[in-house]
C-alpha cells in the first residue's frame, strides 16, 4: 500500500502536462479534403453537423434510389401482406 501510495505522491508533484490539441495537418491538401480538413480545424461543432449530414445523405440516396428501381420493376413493398400467422 506504501508503494502506490508514493507513486501517487510523486505523480502529484510533477507539473500538470499542457492540454494536448489534435488538429488535421491540411498543408498538403487541396481543393475538397483541404476545406474539409479546414473545417475540422476551425470548429469541430461544424465539422461533426457537416460529418452527420454527409453520412445521413449517404445512407437515404442508395436507400431511395433502390425504391425508386423497385417501384420501376413493379416490386411494392408498401402493401405487401406478411406470410407468417
């Protein structure tokens, strides 16, 4: 107990580490991935609402895309009866 009790002690009496601050280097970058890379630099607030927006639209154009090719194929999925009882 004495030993963990000292490695506390001394781990208190160092001087407190500087916040570290993780930033996308964007030196390299060009056109879209440098204003996305900006973007995350500048206000990770914006950057996360932008991410979420981009996944969202994502995931509905291949979902309403695959509605519209099914509705074409005559597939309607809307008044479809279930099988099981």
């Amino acid at each position: 107990m004495a030993i963990l009790l000292l490695t506390q002690i001394a781990a208190a009496a160092r001087p407190a580490a500087a916040p570290v601050i993780i930033v996308a280097d964007s030196r390299n970058l060009t056109g879209l991935m440098k204003w996305w890379a900006d973007r995350y630099n500048e206000s990770q607030v914006y950057f996360c609402v932008l991410t979420y927006i981009c996944i969202l639209a994502g995931g509905l154009s291949p979902a309403g895309l695959a509605d519209l090719v099914m509705k074409r194929l005559g597939l309607d999925l809307k008044s479809r009866e279930l099988a099981e009882h």
